[in-house]
C-alpha cells in the first residue's frame, strides 16, 4: 500500500477558501507536477516545428541548385542570391512589387478613410452599406482577378461600352503597361478597401465623444476638426490596417497573375509571380526559392520598422490621452 | 566574493543556445531534405518493370484493380470517361479519374511528379512537357512496354500513329538535339495542327480569298478589319491570335509562321544553344506579326489565351484565326459562328512549304507508379483503334492520331460538313511536328519570347528588344 506524504500531495490548483465542505482535493504527483510544464508547452513546440520545419527546408533549397533538369543538386553556396540580384528581371521585380505596394496601400488607406467617414454619418443608406461593403472582401482574390480580367476584356467586357458612353474610344484593356498597373491596383482597392474602412470605422466609433463636443462649442469647422481632432487620433487604428495591407501587398500574386499574369511583357511582373514561374512553370526551384526568401526577408525587416513605428504611436496616443 | 558584474561576452548564454538550436534545427533538416522529395526523383533502377511481364497477352490480367488518372478537362476526356465502362468490362480495371482545368493542369501534374509519391498511375501531358519532366526521371519510358508481346495486345500496331506524333514523344535528353531515339516517353493521343480558319461568309461577301503568304495575310487582315463592319459584319476585327505572356502564345500561328519563313529558335553552335529569334529576318517577321496584331487583330490582345482568340471567331468578333485547327472545329457548333467557318492551311513559305508546329495531347506514365502493369492495359486500351475510332466518331476526339481512324469512311463523314477542314489536314500532315528545338528550358525561353513579343507590340523596337531577350536566354538555356 503506498502512502502519499502532504509534501508529495500538491494543494495549489485548488484554493482552500473554494473547496466544497468534506470534499477531498485532487493529489498531483511531483513527477506530474515537474513535467506540467514541459506538456503545456507541446502544442506549441508542434506549432512552432510544423511551421519552421518547412521554413527551414525552403530556405536550406537556396544554397543548392535543384531543379526539375538537375534532380541531384549540388551546394553552391549563395551562387543562387548573386544570380538573381544581379539580373534585371529580379530588379524589374522589385521595382514592380515596391511601386505596386506603396499605390495600393495609399489608394485603399484614402478610399477606406473617406467610405468609413460616410458610413460613420449613419442613416439607414449608411446601414446598408456597412453590410454590403464586406461582399468584396468574400470573394477569392483570384476569383475576383478572372471576374474583372473578363469585364475589362475589351472585345466581351463591360467596361469598354462604359467607357465609351464617357467618350473614351481608344481602350484597350490591360494592353498598355501603365493600364496594366493601374488595373490592377483597381481590382486590389475593389477587394481590399473594405477592409480598411472596417477597421477605421471601428476606430470612429470608439473616440471619445469630448474633445469633438468641444471642438463644435468652439465653433472648429469640418476641416479642423478632421484634420486636428479624427485623424490624428484615428490615425493608430488605420496604421494597423496600413500594416496588413502593405504586407500583403508586398507578397502580391493572385490579383495580378489572374488579370495580367505579368505582363505586357514584365510590366506587372511582381516578385511572388517570379518566384512562381522559377518555382513551378520553368521548375528551378532553388532559384524560385530564392526569389521567396529575398521577399519574406523584405516582409519581415520592413514589417518590424512598421510595428516599432506602431508601438510609438500607440504610446504616444496614449500619453497624450492621459 | 568578487560583486563586480562579469564582462559580457560578444554572445550571452541565451545568444548561444539560440544558435545551437538554429543549428540543431538547420542540421535535423538537412538529412529530411531527401525524405521531402529533394535530390530524389524516381531512381533509375536500370531495368523496365515491363520485363517482368511474360506468358500470353490477357486483357484480364489486373481484374479488379484500380489505375488512377490525372486528366485535363478536355473533349478527350470527356470521350474516355463516356467509353470508360467498355474499358472495366474489357479488363475488370477501375479508372479513378481526377480532371483539372487546363490553366492550372500542369502545374498539379508538376507538384504530383515532384512529390515521386506516384499519386496517380498515368496523366495527360504535351510534347514540351517531355522535355521538363523527363530529365529528372519522371517519365516512364514505354517501348519495353509496347516491345513486349505478353504486355501488349497484337493489334497495337505502333506504326499505326503518324510517325511525327510517335517521333515528338522521344528525346535523348540533350539540349539541342533532335528528337526521335529509342526511348518513348509518350504516346501521342489527339493533336492540333495550326492553320488558319475563317469565316466563309465574310470572305464571300467580301470577294476574298485565303492568304497564300505572309504578306498576303497582313492585307487581308486589314482589309477585313476594315470593310466586314460596313458590310453587316458587325464589329468584327481582321484576325485572332493569342498574346497573353506565356509559352503557349509562341508555338500555335507564330511559331507556324516563323518556321514556315525558314526561321529557327535556336542554333546549336558546340554543343550550346544560340538564340537566333534576333536575326534580321527573325527580328523583321516578328515586328511584322505584332504590327498585323495592332492594326487588324483585337483590343485586349494580351490577355488573350486560344479560348478568348477562338471564342472571337465564334462569337462574329473575328474574321480569322491562326491557331490550332480544333480551337476553331469547337466553334463551328452552337455558335454565332457555327456551319459558317472554313480551313485554309495558311500562308506558305517562300519555297511554297507548309511547314506547321503542332500540339499533341499525350498519355504518360508516372515512373513512380505502384501500378504500372495495370497502367500500362490502361494506355494501350485509351491508345487503341478501338477506343480512338470511337472517341473520334461518338465522341470529340479531334484531330485522329493513329491513320487508320483519321483515314476511315466514318471519321471522314463525320468532318465532313466543316468546310476545307479535311483537306487543310491532309495538305499539313506531312510537315506538321514540333518545330521547336528540344531543350530543357522550353517554358522560360517561350515565355520570355511571348513578354517580348507583347514589349514590340506595345511598340518597343523590335530590334533591341529581340537582342535583349537573345542575350538573356542564352546563359539561362545553356545552364
């Protein structure tokens, strides 16, 4: 028969001040209680290996030059990184990818801030709109890249005869470089530009109603107040949108391959689209890898910038709230 | 007792063990990397499994198992699975068909070959795709199979399929060199040869006749473009050809045209390829055929894939297509344009040749296959005449790859209401194969050609845009 001494028997899970009257508190072994820990935190060593495990395989693919013509690679160092940041289809890339990310988030950010100001007014239009502006945003980016390549076709589509009536008579669709761009960060603000209103409107709603009662009793125009009172407070919740939407948009495939897939020639040929076509269409994949590594490094370094950039600004509207 | 705090070292204790770990997780991974398919690829273990197969040919041999199949959703397709129940009956095999569309179709076939999990017994794949996966060892080859009397049925008859089909699913893997060998790696299952069809109607009423050159096709082009909207043509424009930025822009009318001009992609100068789509005459034809496109073909060119070019022709939108000769028959039914179309093999070259690029829907085998004698009844049985003979006359099997079935009184009736389509066959046959030259970097070199093609289009001088596009394929395809 075995004895459990008080000091093997654990009492912290269960206050006393709650114990039920007559009833007995569970016992944990110490062995059980030392590894409590340890098993605490196998879900997330799981998650923590399910995610780098491929992470790192994808990165250690770079140092080798494996593809579908040389299925028994060899190391070669960072011959892969030299190649590709030495070629004008890798700065055409990024160029692309910077001018198309830095548009994108402007547009949607100043569309998104001007619908969620209108919806913020209310009214039963305003209601109704609210609901039906998250249609966008549930649709697949894909999806919606195919919906509007084939509105914009010029031959089939509906907006050459949109066009028209307006007396444009020389579309062409997405056949012009320039058009192909701005095209395609039409359909991007399409989808994404609800997204940044919901989250400024959800910013709206919650600043306090004072320093605008004030404002009004002052006399401040619609101007002012916005420029000096909502947007300088509304400005942390929109940076957050600012965040995700840059950083997407940095990685950028669906829209693009689905309306344009690059072209015409490498006008819209982003640094994810380059990445497909080493990776899957021409199968090099260390080079398609590469290409993939460049990008999440850019992600990441320029994602920490935005977040410090971030935590300041929450700080400092905080400090200034107090 | 020293209180005074320790020197800091370059790394703290944490930095280091953040560095074992890295390290501990980077050298953990780099032995899975083979497990991941990385550096694997199918082994060549020397022999073919169809050695193994002796005693006579049973079509009952692989009763009741299952062969699994990744197909294109095509016309093909939907011929097999309507003839598919013959199939069971005949060898109590199950077929498990999984269909994609075409736009992502390859790209599923290159993650399941890359997996070298053998997911799937057999598949659909084009002549160019031999040149991709059959290197890394993909791709079963399948002349043990069709030279072995106790796998393969007596009236198999290879010689039965047009030899340039046969020829375009063998390659001896080095760049540049022909093909043809004694490796087959596909057998040819339907194809498209590139030619020109055009409204019957328009060219009637107009009082034209088919281009019999180059030049000739740019006026007419033109000329429709022009004249069939004043003549109750609605809005129709001259001619339809793809334009999107992909390989499969290159090789349908434009690579037809190239070839047929006596042009070559590359030239193989010590065992190295030389791009040579920058020779004057090269550099002169294409600025010519991207200047046809501006001024005769449709807005939005380059977004256009065969299903908008053709779709075109059958909606009254374009007077003509250069491209594959099915792309057109589809239209010929059910459409604005239907029961108006006819075929004309287009313009000849200088010497009067004809010389035509083709593509070639084939069937493989899967080297990673678990299955293979059973995908191998398979093939034979969808390679058959039985089964093409149906497929082409019940079904859209289009154009007939084996003679006996495009020669027979059945299929011939059955085309025969599409006017000049037969005749624009029979007159192509012979110089319709791959023009490309082999090399295993086909999809980058075309597809940078089709972004060049859309550059001079868009009104880039074709000169230094050709020059430009030369000198960087050529490290690319000799890598």
């Amino acid at each position: 028969m075995s004895v459990t001494t008080p000091s093997e028997v654990d009492h912290d899970d269960t206050p006393a001040g709650r114990e039920e009257p007559g009833s007995r508190p569970p016992t944990v072994s110490r062995r059980r209680r030392r590894l409590r820990p340890y098993t605490l935190a196998v879900p997330a060593v799981l998650l923590c290996v399910g995610i780098l495990y491929p992470f790192f395989v994808g990165v250690s693919y770079t140092v080798f030059n494996f593809s579908a013509a040389n299925p028994n690679p060899a190391f070669v160092g960072l011959r892969n990184f030299a190649e590709i940041t030495t070629s004008a289809p890798f700065w055409n890339s990024v160029r692309v990818t910077g001018s198309f990310a830095v548009t994108a988030t402007v547009v949607e950010t100043v569309l998104g801030v001007g619908v969620a100001l209108l919806l913020y007014r209310g009214g039963i239009l305003g209601k109704v709109l609210e609901r039906a502006l998250i249609v966008p945003l549930m649709v697949a980016p894909i999806l919606a890249a195919i919906m509007w390549k084939l509105l914009l076709l010029p031959e089939v589509g509906w907006v050459r005869p949109l066009l028209a009536g307006l007396g444009v008579t020389d579309y062409t669709g997405t056949d012009s470089p320039l058009w192909a761009f701005i095209w395609s960060v039409v359909v991007d603000a399409w989808i994404y530009t609800p997204f940044v209103a919901i989250i400024a409107l959800a910013g709206l709603r919650s600043l306090p109603a004072s320093p605008f009662e004030a404002a009004a009793v002052d006399g401040a125009g619609w101007w002012f107040t916005f420029r000096r009172l909502t947007l300088p407070m509304l400005w942390p919740y929109v940076f957050v949108a600012v965040i995700f939407r840059l950083m997407d948009s940095l990685k950028m495939f669906d829209i693009i391959f689905g309306l344009t897939t690059g072209g015409p020639g490498d006008s819209t040929t982003t640094l994810q689209i380059n990445a497909y076509l080493e990776s899957i269409s021409y199968a090099r994949y260390s080079r398609g890898i590469t290409y993939m590594v460049v990008l999440w490094a850019a992600v990441y370094l320029i994602s920490m910038v935005l977040v410090g950039y971030l935590r300041r600004l929450q700080n400092r509207t905080a400090g200034e709230a107090t | 007792m020293n209180s005074e705090p320790r020197p800091r070292l370059g790394l703290a204790r944490r930095d280091l063990l953040r560095i074992a770990g890295l390290g501990t997780a980077l050298s953990a991974a780099a032995p899975l990397l083979s497990a991941c398919g990385f550096g694997g690829g199918p082994a060549d273990e020397g022999g073919s499994a169809a050695d193994a197969v002796t005693g006579a040919f049973d079509w009952k041999k692989h009763d009741g198992k299952t062969v699994k199949l990744l197909m294109n959703k095509h016309p093909y397709t939907d011929a097999l699975k309507a003839h598919q129940a013959e199939f069971t009956t005949k060898t109590g095999i199950t077929l498990q068909i999984d269909e994609f569309p075409e736009s992502n179709y390859f790209d599923k076939v290159t993650l399941e070959l890359q997996s070298g999990q053998g997911g799937y017994d057999a598949f659909m794949l084009g002549a160019y795709m031999v040149w991709q996966y059959g290197p890394p060892g993909y791709l079963e080859d399948l002349n043990p199979w069709i030279n072995n009397a106790s796998a393969t049925h007596a009236e198999f008859e290879p010689a039965d399929f047009y030899p340039n089909l046969l020829t375009a699913g063998q390659w001896d893997f080095t760049n540049g060199n022909p093909l043809g060998g004694d490796r087959q790696w596909m057998l040819p299952w339907g194809f498209e040869s590139n030619v020109v069809a055009y409204r019957k109607d328009v060219f009637d009423k107009l009082g034209l006749t088919p281009a019999e050159d180059f030049d000739s096709l740019i006026e007419l082009a033109k000329t429709i473009d022009t004249k069939a909207s004043s003549n109750g043509f609605g809005d129709m424009y001259g001619i339809a050809v793809r334009g999107s930025k992909e390989w499969a822009t290159i090789h349908p009318g434009f690579m037809t045209m190239y070839t047929r001009l006596g042009l070559k992609d590359f030239a193989v100068e010590n065992g190295r390829l030389k791009p040579t789509m920058n020779t004057p005459e090269a550099i002169a034809f294409t600025d010519k055929w991207a200047g046809m496109v501006r001024d005769s073909g449709p807005a939005g060119w380059t977004s256009y894939t065969w299903y908008q070019a053709s779709s075109d022709l059958g909606a009254g939108k374009a007077g003509m297509l250069f491209d594959a000769d099915i792309a057109s028959y589809f239209q010929n039914e059910k459409t604005t344009a239907a029961g108006k179309l006819a075929w004309h093999p287009g313009p000849k070259g200088p010497d009067g040749n004809l010389n035509t690029n083709l593509w070639i829907w084939s069937l493989a085998m899967n080297s990673a296959s678990k299955n293979k004698e059973a995908a191998w009844w398979f093939l034979q049985w969808a390679e058959s005449k039985e089964h093409l003979q149906y497929a082409a006359t019940q079904g859209q099997h289009i154009d007939a790859v084996r003679r006996s079935v495009a020669t027979s009184a059945e299929y011939k009736d059955r085309l025969a209401p599409n006017t000049g389509f037969l005749e624009t066959f029979e007159q192509v046959i012979d110089s319709t194969k791959i023009q490309f030259t082999p090399q295993k970097n086909f999809f980058d070199a075309t597809t940078s050609w089709a972004a060049a093609l859309q550059d001079i289009y868009g009104g880039a001088d074709a000169k230094s845009t050709l020059d430009e596009l030369a000198t960087s394929l050529e490290p690319r395809v000799n890598d």
